[in-house]
C-alpha cells in the first residue's frame, strides 16, 4: 500500500487505502477452497 516515510517515526498512510488492502485481502480468502494447491511445479 503507498505510504511516505517508511521506517522513520513519522510514517503516513491514508487509511482508506488500508481499508482497501483489508477489503481484497478478505475478498480473495473468500475464494480459497481447499481443493487449490500453491505447490510449485
């Protein structure tokens, strides 16, 4: 997600893009069966 300032104590974000990351994160755990594999081939 875009933020300024990363690892100093002044780091910004606006959180409507963590509430965005939140809302896809959730949306694709929804489509997760148990039948899909992350084995590499």
């Amino acid at each position: 997600m875009p933020l300024r300032y990363m690892h100093t104590p002044s780091e910004v974000l606006c959180l409507d893009d963590v509430q965005a990351t939140v809302d896809l994160v959730c949306a694709y755990c929804r489509r997760l069966t148990p039948e899909l594999d992350f084995t590499p081939v």
